[in-house]
C-alpha cells in the first residue's frame, strides 16, 4: 500500500501551527542567580558609594583574570587588596552604622561571605 502523501498547502499549515506555539523561555530551565537582572542601585550616601565602587573594581579584575587580558600574578595581588578595602570599608560601615538599602546590604553581604570562603579555602592548601 503506497503511502499517502500530505498536500503542500496541508503541510504548510501545520509548519506555520508549530511556529505560534509558545516556546518555553531558557531562563526557566536555569538555576543561575546571576540569569536575573539586578536592579538598578540608587546611592544615598557617600560610604554606600565606596562600597559600590569596590564591589565594581573586585568584580572588573575578577573577570580581567578569568579573560587572562593581564598578568594573572599582578591581578590577583589586585584583587586582594581590593578585598581587604573592601573587608575595612564594610567593618566602618558596620561600626558607624551608616544608612545603607537592603538590597546593597545584601549584596555586601553575599560578597563579604565569598570573601571568607575563598580564604578560608586558600588556608587549607
């Protein structure tokens, strides 16, 4: 029994069907915290701006030593000074009890225990 073939116009329909379909976003499947859009960050005072600033020039040579555009040596004795700024402008925020918004304080915070961890994890080498 010869098979029957679908007519052109048929086929074409059932193509341009499959293509309204909704297709499901890949964001959805990913469990990737970084996926998500920040918010944009309003400063209100002069300690949250520092504090903005160095999480910027951490994350910068960060992403300078993953790329390898540097001396990964040179990065690196970069990014710990830049984390032990960090780690006292976060202490002087604390002391002083500045007014800082939830949001930056939760970033800080994320970024104080990452801090920690990487350290930690060097002193057991």
């Amino acid at each position: 029994m010869p098979e029957i073939r679908e007519k052109t116009i048929e086929v074409l329909k059932r193509l341009k069907a499959q293509e309204e379909k909704p297709k499901p976003r890949l964001e959805s499947f990913s469990n990737n915290k970084q996926m998500k859009k920040e918010e944009p960050v309003q400063i209100i005072n002069i300690p949250q701006r520092n504090i903005e600033n160095l999480m910027h020039k951490i994350n910068e040579i960060e992403r300078r030593m993953k790329t390898g555009s540097n001396s990964y040596f040179n990065s690196y004795y970069d990014l710990k000074n830049a984390e032990e700024t960090f780690i006292k402008e976060v202490e002087k925020i604390k002391k002083y009890n500045f007014q800082i918004p939830e949001i930056t304080m939760k970033r800080i915070n994320e970024k104080v225990a990452l801090i920690e961890r990487k350290a930690i994890m060097g002193g057991q080498k």
